[in-house]
C-alpha cells in the first residue's frame, strides 16, 4: 500500500512514522514534509505548489491512501479533489471541514445539535464586538484558520481593544468576523475519534499545554507539551464526553448531511457544569498526535484506508495502557518570534524516547539546525504518570540548542 501524508510539522512526523510501523508495512510519502521527516518517509515525485497539482502526483504515483495531517489543506479541498480522483482520503471534505475553519459554523452546529458549550455572540465589526462584552476576563476569537493566533483571553478592556484593531483595522487574520466567547474555567481535555460516516473510535485521550511557561503562565503557544493517556479522565467522565460530545457530534454530522471521514477532535473545558466543547479541529492534535500515536499498535495504515472507505474497524489496532508524555522544545523568541540557525545537538544520544521534528532543517554538514518556533518534540512512554514523566525528560536533557525553551511541568501541572 502507497500512504501519503500532507504536512511538514511534528504531527506528521508523527503520523508518518505511525504508519510506517503499521503491521502491512506500507510505503509512505509526505509532502511537502520536512528534512527529518524524509528520513523515514519518501518524497513525492512531481512539482506540487496546490491542492490540484499534489492530487495529479499522487495519481501518478499510484497512491493508495491520502492522510490529510493539516487543516489547512483540508479546507482548501484536498478531500474533495484527491476522492473525485480515486483516492480514498483520510479528512473531512472542505464543506466539513468548516468545523474547524469557521468558529460560527461550529458554534451553530454544537447549538443546533445541543452540544455543550459556552456562550457567545457574532460580531461584524469592533464596536459590536464591544457591545457584545459583558464582563471579563472574555474570550475573543477570530473567525477563521488563524493557526492558532486567533484566539485572546482578555482580562481587561484594552487587551480587547488591541485584539480587535489586529482584526478589523489592521486584518491581520484577513476579512472576517469576531465571536465574542464567555470564558470557561476548568482543566482541558483533547478527545480526538475517528470518525466515518455515521460511527466513529476514540483514541486514547490527551491534554496539551498551550501557555509557554510552567504553571500556565505566559503566552499562548501552539503547544509546549502533551500527556496522553486513558487514565487521563474518569471513565464516567470519558462515558458522558462520548455520549454528550462525540456521539452527539457524529449523529449531528449524519443529520446534517455533512460528510466526515477523519479525525475529530473536540477541545474540551472540563468545567464544574460539565464538559464543554472550546472548538472542534478536522484533524488530529499538535502535539497531541506525538503523545498518542506512539501508544497505537497494530495496523493503522490500513485501518485509516478502510475507515477512508468508510468502515472503522477497531480490531486492527489496538492501544497501549501506558502513559505517554510529550515535551516540547521551542527556539529562542518563540512565540512572538523564532530563531533559526541553532545546531540541535545529542539527537543520536536519546535511547528511550522518540523525537519527532517540527521545525528542524538540514543544515550543509547533515546536522539538524532550527528552523521554526518549535523545534521538536521528545516523546516517552511509562506504566505510570511518573516513569513516563521522569523518562520524558532524562532523554529530552540529551537534546541541546542555544536558546531551547521548554516547560518542566508538562505531564504534572492539572493532577493532583
Ligand atoms: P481554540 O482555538 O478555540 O481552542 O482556543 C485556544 C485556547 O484558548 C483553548 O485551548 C483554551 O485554552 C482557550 N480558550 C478558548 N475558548 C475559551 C473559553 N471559552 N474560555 C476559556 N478559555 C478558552
Ligand atoms: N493542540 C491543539 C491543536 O492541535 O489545535
């Protein structure tokens, strides 16, 4: 079997080097991928720059299953295109993927299917937007893929007025509109399924650390960490998140006619009124997919086809009890910036973790140089919390570059 995966971050390293230990051993390709990510995964032969012309490579490449890895993709239709042409695609078609792409489309989804979540109001323009606020700390987010830039909590007034000039005076984002969210308190859970047609699995369920700092404090983040696994939440708690959120979700998709094939995933607040959904992304988590997609065995590759197909069929993979956690390592700058140019040193000395790369290059001598807010991940399993904790980061101090950042409280902060 040919498996392609369509991205270039750690999720795709992740997903590609999943793939490629599935049970049929299948050939996999990325595009347009990473240096360290061609180390495992082949290139796709052909010039691709768009969804078009990366849909006739695959065709001429004979390619068996498309993974889409990231949204944007997704939402520009690659779905859509590479399933005209024959080949089944792992990702929801463009009209689905509104899910993740517009936050009202969204909302009014998890409204018209009674789907827990919290309040808000559209707004067209800065002074509705204000009107619209009641109180604070508010949530203001952008209406579209504004990888991961457009969402604000704002404590106070002029926080919200500076985010409302990025938007509408200075469209940083582009055109589009605001909604305006009541804040939620509670710890947060990723849930992430397969979804095909009208049923669905969930895997194993993740928690990522969005802020920079330890103790959440700090910038937003695309992620500086993860924890994974099935202990993670209560099984009562998982039951009423399947039944209110991703079962309600999936029915809610078939009666709406809205076609999925791929991962959904809910971000969710575990507040003190219940599980409520924060937003849904068309595709699996980053970083959440390099805590779980070590944990799954068996054969994904072919249970992605045949759920591209249309059936999930859950005895082909299976999922490690362990525990599994995630570190992130960010360059120097990031978020407001990055720097490129670091020599990452100590990669061949880490023995008992997986590092997955999301902005790393090959730099003239063959050595692995950043290049990208977030570097890399190290990622390491345990019978418990703990030992995936303590072996987690006794591998990632083997991995060095001037400037790292990283949290120390990944897999420890939110338990009690
Ligand atoms: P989103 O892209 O919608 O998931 O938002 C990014 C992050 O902002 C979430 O992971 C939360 O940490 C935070 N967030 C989003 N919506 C809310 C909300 N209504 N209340 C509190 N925090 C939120
Ligand atoms: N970890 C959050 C996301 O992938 O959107």
């Amino acid at each position: 079997m040919k498996v392609i995966v369509v991205g270039k971050g750690g999720r795709e390293h992740a997903l590609v080097t999943a793939l490629v230990e599935s049970d049929c051993a299948p050939e996999v390709y990325c595009y347009p991928g990473s240096d360290a990510i061609l180390d495992v995964a082949r290139e796709l032969p052909g010039v691709v720059s768009d969804v078009d012309s990366l849909v006739a490579a695959m065709v001429a490449e004979g390619i068996d299953l498309c993974v889409g890895g990231e949204e944007v993709w997704l939402a520009n239709g690659l779905a859509d295109k590479a399933r005209a042409a024959g080949i089944p695609t792992w990702g929801p078609v463009a009209q689905s993927a509104q899910l993740e792409a517009s936050k009202q489309f969204a909302k009014e989804f998890m409204i018209r299917h009674d789907i827990p979540t919290g309040a808000y109001a559209v707004a067209e323009n800065a002074s509705e937007a204000k009107a619209a606020i009641s109180s604070y700390p508010t949530v203001l987010k952008f209406d579209g893929l504004a990888a991961g830039k457009g969402v604000v909590i704002c404590n106070k007034e002029a926080e919200a007025d500076a985010f409302l000039g990025e938007v509408f005076e200075d469209r940083r984002f582009g055109e589009g509109r605001v909604l305006v969210e009541e804040y939620l308190e509670g710890p947060e859970v990723s849930v992430i399924a397969t979804v095909a047609d009208g049923s669905y699995q969930i895997f194993t369920p993740a928690r990522d650390y969005k802020r920079l700092g330890d103790g959440d404090e700090g910038l937003n983040t695309g992620g500086m960490g993860a924890v994974a696994s099935r202990e993670l939440i209560e099984p009562e708690l998982l039951a009423a998140i399947e039944e209110r959120v991703m079962r309600a979700s999936v029915d809610g998709l078939v009666k709406d006619g809205l076609d999925f094939r791929g991962f959904l995933y809910a971000g969710l607040m575990l507040t003190n009124d219940g599980p409520k959904v924060l937003e849904y992304n068309c595709r699996f988590g980053d970083p959440e997919a390099q805590a779980v997609l070590p944990l799954v065995g068996g054969d994904l590759a072919t249970y992605l086809k045949k759920a591209a197909e249309g059936e999930i069929d859950e005895s082909l993979i299976s999922f490690d009890q362990s525990w599994s956690i995630c570190l992130v390592m960010a360059s120097a700058g990031y978020p407001t910036s990055s720097r490129s140019g670091d020599v990452v040193s100590g990669l061949d000395d880490v023995s008992d973790a997986r590092v997955y790369h999301a902005g790393t290059v090959k730099n003239r001598d063959g050595k692995f140089e950043t290049n990208g807010g977030r570097v890399l991940a190290v990622v390491a399993r345990g019978s418990d919390r703990e030992s995936a904790r303590t072996r987690a980061y006794a591998e990632a101090q083997k991995v060095t570059f001037d400037g790292a950042q990283s949290r120390s409280d990944i897999g420890s902060m939110h338990f009690n």
